[in-house]
C-alpha cells in the first residue's frame, strides 16, 4: 500500500514538472520569436533611415519633416538595442549589441553634422556626408545587428532544447519508476498466491511415524527471474537521463545483455510510412548488417506484426537447443514509432524476459527519432 501511494506521488510531481517545464519551453519560444522580430525591425529600421537622410537634400521636401521621420527612427533602433542587449542570454550577442550601439551613436553624429550643413545651405558638402560616410556607419550597424541577432537566435535555441531535455528525462524517470514499481506489486501479488497453502488429507498414525514430522504450512519456492531486476532497473534509469546520443550504443549493449539476446535490433520507421529500417543494432557481423536494409511493414514476420499491431510478440524455437525471439513495439503518445526485435539464447523467451524487454523499450522510444534512416549506431 505504501508502495502504491509513492507511485502516485511521483506521477502527480512529474505531472506537475511536466507542465511546468512545458510553460518554460512556452515562454522561451515566445521570447525568441519577440527578440528576433524586434532585431529585425531594427535592421529594416536603417533602410528607412537612410532614406529619410536622402530627403534632407531632395528638392522641394521639407527637410524638416525628414529629420523628424530620422530622429524617430534612431529613437526606435536605441530602445531596441538597449532592450535586447538587457535581455540576450549570450555574451557574444551582448557584445554585438554594445558595438552596434556605438555604430548608432556615430551614425547619429555624422547625421547631426550633414543636418547643420543643410541648414547652411551647403548641399554639395551635405550629399557627400550622407551618401559615403553615413553609408558606412549605416552599413556597420547593419552588419553588427545581424550578428547580434544570430548570436541570440543561437542562445535561445540551446535554451530551448536544454529544457526539453530535462523535460524527456524527467517524463523517462517517471516512466522507469512507475514500470519498476508495477513489476514490485506484481511479484509480491504472484509471491501472496503462491504461499496459500493447499489442502492435504489426514496422514495415518503409521505414515507419521515412519514419514517424521508433517508441516502443515510448507514453505513456497519461489522460480528465480529469467533476467536480473537489479540490472533492468538501473538499466531503465540511466536511458531516462539520456541527454547526448553518443551514450545510447554502450546502454543497447547493457540491454542486450540484460535480456540475454544473442543479436538486438531497434527498428525506427521512416518518413515514407511503408518500411522499418535499424537504427542500432548488436550481436550481428558486418555482412549480416550489410544485408539489413529494412523491412516492410506489411511483412509477414513478427516484427513487421508487433508495429502493426502494437502488441509483443514472440517466437519459440523449432528445436530445443534453438534460438527463440520476441519484438516489443515503441508505442509513444502518437503511435508506434518503431520495434525492439530480440534473437534470446532460449529456445522461448519467458515472461520475466518479456516484461523486461518491455519496459527497455519504453524507454528507447523517448530516444527514437523516427524518419532519419541514416543516423545509424552499432552497439558492436
């Protein structure tokens, strides 16, 4: 009971964690979207600048009118850069903002400086100021502006997908918990209904002494496990902090082990919807893995049937001293995204074999990225 009410904790906290962190991605890719329109605007904001600046000599123009429009532009390019300079999570953005403040500034004197020469009604000289010199400054606060906001694109990317990471593993964590506690309350269940005695008749006075002492109350024997909990469970934990693919061939090789499978195979399906294609796999040569292209998911072996059916499936051997199989299929919230096909040693794999691999699966389906045929691993 103790254990049932921990259960439930731990799936209300991850309930809560869950959404919470799904708030934070939220909020993150709303501010990415507002700070990179905001840089952008900023930059499109120089065009209408410059040609604000041209209308200072274009006959017939107010000139004032066009240095109003001008010094509401650079108004809207400093509040821009003051604020995401305030707000970028990187330190390469910040720097680019700073310079292209200064960029702004001296954008701003050699336009103060070509206003005065119109005043005096020196267009010539004015013309020269604002078609060469402020081009320049214009065109550095461009260049500095895209790189500040590259730069902070980039940040709150990796923001983002840090965030999703801790969400996936906290998700997996809950999963491996609630399996491991699940296998717990169903050994005990089975150990409760093994222990019931069954009934006897009365022995005779001659059998109890010529047989000894009669228990009314033997004690059960319980079948040891085809697998080693032990090693599933932390098996299960460590697939749930997966954060870098490059860990996730040496866990296949642990799970291989762990289910005693002679060869171990995952399948992912591909973006085309008709084949599985393996996207790790151990146990097999180089010329076996050659010749494993794909299979079809239409096919009529067991592998092609747990996809399609979202059921485990299992395939006893023709001899005794014959290897058996089992497939588990991938199942997320949005489907069946691949199958984990196992070659055991037995000649049937057993329930204990089967239950494990299915709870190995459910982990390597948070890890799957289906469609992407091409990012293979061998864990051999």
């Amino acid at each position: 009971m103790l254990l049932f009410l921990l259960m439930c904790v731990v799936a209300l906290v991850s309930a809560f964690q869950a959404l919470y962190i799904e708030r934070l991605l939220a909020a993150g890719r709303l501010m990415a979207g507002t700070a990179d329109r905001d840089t952008e605007s900023a930059v499109i904001a120089i065009a209408d600048y410059r040609a604000a600046e041209a209308g200072y000599l274009a006959t017939g123009q107010e000139s004032a009118y066009w240095m109003t429009r001008a010094d509401a532009l650079a108004s809207s390019m400093s509040d821009v850069i003051t604020r995401e300079s305030a707000a970028t999570p990187s330190m390469q953005a910040r720097a680019s903002f700073e310079e292209a403040a200064g960029a702004l500034e001296d954008l701003s004197k050699l336009d103060r400086r070509a206003r005065a020469l119109v005043k005096d009604d020196q267009r010539f000289v004015a013309s020269d100021v604002i078609f060469m010199d402020c081009l320049q400054a214009a065109n550095r606060l461009a260049q500095t502006l895209t790189a500040a906001r590259e730069s902070d694109r980039g940040a709150r990317e990796q923001q983002v997908t840090r965030l999703s990471g801790v969400r996936l593993a906290a998700i997996g964590g809950s999963m491996a918990f609630g399996l491991i506690g699940a296998w717990i309350l169903l050994g005990r269940a089975r150990g409760a209904s093994a222990a019931e005695p069954a009934p006897v008749a009365e022995p005779s006075a001659s059998r109890s002494l010529s047989l000894g002492p009669i228990h009314p109350n033997p004690v059960p024997v319980t079948a040891a496990p085809d697998v080693n909990l032990t090693e599933a469970a932390d098996l299960c934990v460590d697939l749930a902090r997966v954060l870098d693919s490059r860990d996730v061939p040496a866990l296949f090789e642990r799970a291989a082990r762990i289910l005693g499978a002679k060869g171990l195979v995952l399948w992912v399906a591909d973006t085309s919807g008709a084949l599985l294609r393996p996207s790790l796999t151990h146990g097999y040569s180089e010329k076996v893995l050659a010749r494993m292209k794909g299979l079809q998911m239409d096919g009529d072996n067991a592998t092609a049937l747990a996809f399609r059916s979202m059921q485990a499936q299992i395939v006893g051997a023709s001899s005794p001293a014959g290897a058996g199989a089992l497939a588990v299929p991938l199942v997320t919230a949005t489907g069946c995204v691949g199958v984990l096909s196992a070659e055991v040693k037995k000649a049937k794999p057993g329930p204990d074999t089967l239950s494990v691999a299915q709870m190995i699966a459910a982990q390597f389906s948070a890890l799957v990225a289906p469609g992407d045929p091409t990012a293979q691993a061998h864990a051999n």
